[in-house]
C-alpha cells in the first residue's frame, strides 16, 4: 500500500511541476446526512477551482468524478463507510487527474456543488413507499426539468467486444430516465423530453454484429421512449455522464470448451459464522435476507457449522442445501424447501397424474391445410419412422400421444389429425415451423475457353538451266541482247515467262534446292520468284522466296444456369449424341450413342450465416476427331464442393495447355553459311496456347413469403 501512494504522489508531483504550479491535494472524505439526502464532502487544500466531470454505472452501482489538476494526500486509497447508501470511496491516482469512484448499494441520482475548499455530492432520497430491494420498474434517475425539451440525437455504436451501444444526447444533466426490461428487450424511457421529427425512426442495426437487433424511438406523452430489441444471450449496463446517456448490451461470455456450464449467481452478498446452528434456523436467516417466503418440510433437520464471507446468498443457500441433500422449488417468491428425495417422488406423482388424466382425456379431430409442404411427408414426421397410427412403435420417436393418429388427404394437401387439445398445440406449432416456403438458390456457371495462337514459316526454292545444247540454233530464239531478269509470283510462273519450261525438257529445268515455306492456319504460303538469264535465253537461274505469318485468337463462352430449392440437385445439360456400333451378345451389332454436352449438375445448401455451399459437377465436351471405331469425344469435366457468398464469384478451376515448336530444315553445309545460308533453308515456329477457366456466381432468390 505504502508503495503504491508514494507511486501515486509521485505522479502527481510531476504533473504538478509540468503545471508549474502548486499541486491540490484532497486532504478528507466525510459523509453527512440532511433532510433525507445523502452528502459525500471531499476537503481540499485550496479552494476549488476546477470543475469536475462524473458519471453514473448501474450495475454495479457507482458513480466516478474526476478531478483535474488534483494529488491525494489521504492515508490510504480505499474510504470505507459503515452507514448510509455509499459503500466506500475510491482514490484513483493519474499522471493528470484523480479519480473518486463512490460504491453504493443502489443507484441513486446524485449531484456536484462546489462550496470554497469542499466538494459536494448530494445523492438525493428515497421516495416514499418505493421497496428497498431494486425493482426493474425503478426510475434510473428523476426528472428535475420543469419544462419538455427535445433530445439532440440517438444513436447506435458498436464497441471494441462486440457490444453495442445506444447513446442518447440528452438536453441537459437533468432529464430523467427510467430504465426496465420488457419481454426479451429493454425499454429506456426520458421523462418530460419531445423527439424531434428526424429521430422518429426505426433503427436495424442487425449488420453491427453485436446482441441489439433493432431501435425503436417514438414519442408517448411528454415521454421519449426507446425500445431496443437484442437477440441471443445477453447482458447490459447504463450510465450517464454529463448530457449523454448510454445503454450497452454485451452478449453474455460462456466458456464453449466446457460441456457443463457451471452456475452463476447474481444474489446480494451476506456474510454468515456460525457454530453448530439449526439447518432450519439457518434458512430463516436467509429468508429474512432476501424477503423470500420459505416453507421448510417437516423432514428437514440437523445441524451445520459454516463461516461464509461476501457470497451471494443464492450460492449460499445452495450450498446449505447441497450439504444435506436438500431441494428446492419456486413458485414466484415462495421456496419450498425438502429433502430431494421427497422431492423427486412429489414429482413423480406429479407426472404419474398428469399422465393419466391425458390417457382419459377426450379426444379431438382437427384437420390442417398445408400450403409449402406434401400431406404425407408431414404424415411421417408426426409419426415417426416406421411409426403406425393409433398405436406406439417400439423404439421409435413419436411426436403424437399414444392414442393420437394422423392420416393425409393428397389431393387437397390436408392433415387430419385425432389428439388431445394439449397435443393438437403442439401439432399447430410444429407444422407452422415446418409448411414454410424452402428458399431458392440461382446458380449461374460461365465456362471460358480462350486459345491464342501464332505461326511463322519461311523458305526458298532455288534452281537453273542451261539450254544451248539443245536449242541455240532455233531461229527466232534469241530475245534480245544482254542478260535479263523476269519476276514472277512463283518458280513456275517465271519459268513460263521466260519461254524456259515451253521449250526445254522436263529434266533440264532443275530445281537442286527445294525447301518451301509450310501453310499456317490452313492457308498457303505466299511466294516471290525472279529468273536471270543471258541474251541468247539459254542459261537460266530461278529463285523462289515463300513466306507467312498466321496469328489468331479465339473465346468460347458457355453460361448455363439453373435455379433450384436449398438442398435439392438440379440439372440442366445441352449437346449432341453422336451414334456408333458396338457388339451386342449374340454377335450382331447395334447402335448406340455418345454424349457431347454442356452440363451443370449443383446441389444447393444455404448455411445460417447466409453463404452457400455447392456441390458442382460440370462437364464441357466437344466432338472429337472421327476414328474407325466412332467418334471421339474431348471431355472437360469437373466436380468439387465449394463455400461462397451469396451474390459472390468464384473461379472453382482452370486448365492452361501451352505447345510451342520451332523446326528448321536446310542443305546440309549450304545451309551453315553465314546470310546466304538462308538461301538453303527453311525455317517454321508456331506456339499454341489454350485455357479454360469455370465461374460460379450463386445467389438466393428473395421471396416475401420466405421472409416472413
């Protein structure tokens, strides 16, 4: 303790000489009663010129102030008070301010009055007739405004563990609020306030991801309520601070490892010592306590010793009766309290009773119209598998009586059950939950197939001849004087032009390199020729250059979709059934077929989170090249389960084939010469790239009545 206040006062003297100036300290904590009211006085060693800032907690009880600029100077942190509504003082020490933190045993609205070198703070009094033990009816702070003012804003925020808050601005530290629970939710009402038209709303904060569904404001008399709806477990607080009201609802924490959850107990503390007391006289220790009305059975004696320090007295009551094999019942605040197996037999003699007025009570027909569902599926929940009606089943799981029966009328979808009224409920209510619309899933699947490919091809032909023994004397031959050249688009074509092939045998026009460019893409190559021959056109050299370049991209989409119920395979397939023979057993042949399709087969299962798992089976086929046994069929298939969001897209698989050659042809040695050993080769390289990627984009298909 000694090291913590010298820690303390030393913050504070540092923060004091980061002030520069002379630290205030808080010398003595005091509590005085007046008319009723609870004063709290906090002595100072100067007069008091701040201004402190405070605000109230609920649960548990207490109200926090903070005091800038201000050192504790007091003996010890912890002030503890032996009467009156406040429990104890707390001195909390920072490097800026100090905070007081006044436990009390209930909630009361409170007040700060500065007066020269004190500091006040009034919890104001009872109200008459008002029952000391806490009630969710009571007011969490009275209205002290004479006039209706209107709240500034409300507002929602989540907080850092998943809770959320509900902040109300408040038009002054006055207004009054009156805090209770009502059914599964909580209603704050603000005493003599107006809500302003923009804050007459609705508020579906379900996406938040904390406890609270829904805000309601509204305006009721000179009253503002608000109604927050929360959804699951569940626990909240309240505090004010200054003009600013807050409602958190924190979902309650249970530790999910532990497949027994050990109670807890909320009730008030009590403290009991005693040595060798009558059991009996010890509950009516308790009973006083908590005001409960406690019948003791006659049954119940002994003695026991217990010491117990600052345990709810539920926990304790409990363990009184855990030590001598004692039970409980409660009816609304009477306990009756026996030994278990007194207990346990009252209760079997309950049941045992109940039991047989049900086997003579009347029995009913009532008849009930299914609108989502089939008559005799209901019929086979109702009596479970392998059940008959009008009668038990061994080992079977019936949700009728024993004397109950179904029977279903297909062609108006109608149940006709005979029951006791109890159980009639009971069918009520199970079908209700049941003959509800299933929800509808769109699966829509994109099958890309994309193919990228490139060819390049070059290659020459090269050739001569000489004509002079065999036409140099022939009159009329000689086409002028000097060398020439003719150009054609092909080897042939130049040879025409010349006159070479129309007067010279097959074997003397010689082609000694006849490499030519490859077609690409289907088509021939292109071709550029020239021929250089002498005056007399007898000698001749032919060349020919063929080149081509072939680049071409493709896609194919294919997007079937279907829609289908949760949890119910759908199938839908388009193509072709190409026929082939095959052997049948006594030797013949017969025909038969083979599918080429497009086919989606998904089954839908929508989870509670809203995502959806599918089971996809896909197949892309195509016709294949044509054998001597049939047609061959190039399949694409795929099958796997995937989790997606709703709406969302997902790639559930792909394939990527890449084929790359690159083929070189040429005179061998010819061809090794350096730029004219192009003259002696061909050259070709081609790359082929094909994908195929799938899609899958599922959504659930909104229906009012599914909403509903």
């Amino acid at each position: 303790m000694t090291k913590w206040l010298s820690v303390g006062g030393l913050l504070a003297l540092s923060a004091s000489l980061a002030w520069g100036q002379s630290p205030q300290t808080l010398q003595a904590v005091s509590i005085a009663s007046q008319s009723g009211a609870e004063i709290v006085r906090f002595e100072f060693s100067s007069a008091v010129d701040f201004k402190p800032t405070g605000f109230g907690i609920q649960s548990p009880a207490r109200v926090a102030i903070d005091l800038p600029t201000v050192a504790s100077a007091l003996a010890k942190n912890t002030v503890e008070f032996a009467q009156g509504n406040t429990r104890s003082v707390n001195v909390i020490q920072a490097p800026d301010r100090t905070r007081l933190v006044l436990n009390l045993k209930k909630y009361a609205a409170y007040t700060t009055q500065v007066d020269g070198k004190s500091l006040l703070v009034t919890f104001e009094p009872e109200a008459r007739g008002t029952p000391v033990a806490a009630s969710l009816q009571s007011a969490f702070a009275e209205s002290r405004n004479s006039d209706v003012l209107p709240l500034k804003d409300v507002d929602f925020r989540r907080g850092s563990d998943n809770s959320g808050r509900v902040v109300v601005s408040l038009p002054n530290n006055q207004t009054g609020v009156d805090l209770k629970a009502q059914g599964q939710g909580l209603v704050v009402e603000f005493l003599k306030t107006s809500l302003p038209e923009g804050l007459r709303r609705r508020l579906d904060v379900t996406d938040f991801g904390t406890p609270v569904k829904t805000i309601t404001s509204n305006q009721v008399g000179d009253r503002v309520r608000v109604l927050i709806e929360p959804t699951g477990e569940w626990e909240h607080s309240a505090y004010q601070s200054d003009d600013q009201f807050v409602v958190e609802v924190r979902p309650k924490k249970v530790d999910t490892s532990k497949l027994l959850q050990a109670p807890s107990y909320v009730g008030e503390k009590l403290s009991l010592n005693f040595q060798s007391i009558d059991v009996r006289s010890l509950l009516q220790v308790i009973a006083d306590f908590t005001n409960f009305n406690i019948v003791t059975s006659d049954t119940v004696s002994g003695n026991l010793t217990l010491r117990l320090k600052d345990v709810p007295w539920d926990q304790a009551l409990q363990i009184i009766m855990d030590s001598k094999g004692l039970g409980m019942r409660k009816a609304g605040n009477v306990l009756w309290i026996a030994p278990r197996d007194e207990l346990d037999a009252r209760t079997k003699k309950d049941l045992e009773a109940l039991q047989a007025i049900e086997r003579l009570e009347t029995l009913r027909t009532q008849s009930f119209q299914l609108n989502y569902a089939k008559a005799s599926e209901m019929v086979i929940q109702l009596r479970g598998a392998g059940g008959v009606a009008g009668g038990s089943t061994a080992g079977v799981t019936r949700f009728l009586s024993e004397r109950g029966s179904v029977i279903a009328e297909p062609r108006t979808n109608q149940l006709f059950v005979t029951d006791t009224a109890k159980k009639l409920v009971e069918v009520q209510e199970l079908l209700t939950k049941l003959d509800i619309p299933v929800r509808q899933v769109l699966i829509e699947a994109r099958i890309v197939e994309a193919s990228d490919t490139f060819g390049r091809s070059l290659g020459v032909r090269l050739g001569g001849s000489d004509l002079r023994g065999v036409n140099g004397g022939n009159a009329g031959y000689s086409v002028g004087g000097g060398n020439r050249v003719a150009f054609g688009g092909s080897y042939d074509a130049v040879s025409s032009t010349t006159g070479e092939s129309a007067n010279v045998m097959t074997t003397t026009n010689t082609s000694f390199v006849n490499l030519p460019a490859a077609g690409q893409g289907g088509y021939a190559a292109s071709s550029f020729a020239l021929s250089i021959f002498n005056s007399a056109a007898n000698r001749f050299l032919n060349l020919e250059i063929s080149a081509l370049e072939a680049d071409g991209k493709g896609k194919v989409v294919s997007s079937p979709r279907v829609i289908t119920a949760d949890q119910t395979k759908a199938l839908i397939e388009q193509g072709t059934e190409f026929p082939y023979q095959q052997a049948t057993s006594s030797g013949a042949t017969s025909v038969a077929f083979r599918k080429a399709n497009l086919k989606l087969e998904v089954t839908p299962q929508i989870t509670p989170e809203g995502n959806i798992i599918l089971e996809l089976d896909i197949n892309k086929d195509s016709k294949g090249e044509t054998t001597a046994q049939g047609i061959a069929i190039n399949t694409k298939h795929i099958k796997t389960q995937v989790l997606v969001e709703n709406g969302g897209t997902v790639v559930i698989g792909g394939i990527f084939e890449l084929t790359e050659s690159d083929s070189e042809a040429k005179v061998p040695l010819l061809g090794d010469i350096p730029v004219m050993g192009n003259l002696f080769k061909t050259k070709s390289k081609s790359t082929n790239k094909q994908e195929m990627l799938v899609f899958i984009t599922p959504k659930m298909v909104s229906d009012r009545a599914t909403n509903r």
